[in-house]
C-alpha cells in the first residue's frame, strides 16, 4: 500500500475536524475585519461631523 493506505481513514476522520477549524479560523477573520472596518468607518464619521 501506499504512504497513507493503511492509515487513509483514521486521517480522512480528522480532516473533517481540520476542515471545521480551517472554516472558524476563516469566519471568525472575516468577523474580525468587518467589525474593524466599521469602526474605522465610525471613527472617520464622527471626526468629519466636528
């Protein structure tokens, strides 16, 4: 068998949970970046109205 034959289904078994946490890390990225450009927005909104 190849390099991963015999151990193909214990790794395809955690790659679902890496799968989950490569798409937190990306949500939560996305979140991060939002909530910073709006409150740049907000800044940059309220310094303009002085």
């Amino acid at each position: 068998m190849g390099l991963l034959g015999a151990q193909y289904r214990l790794i395809e078994e955690y790659s679902k949970y890496l799968n989950y946490a490569v798409y937190a890390a990306i949500a939560a990225t996305i979140a991060w970046l939002s909530v910073r450009a709006y409150r740049r927005q907000r800044e940059r909104a309220g310094q303009n109205g002085r």
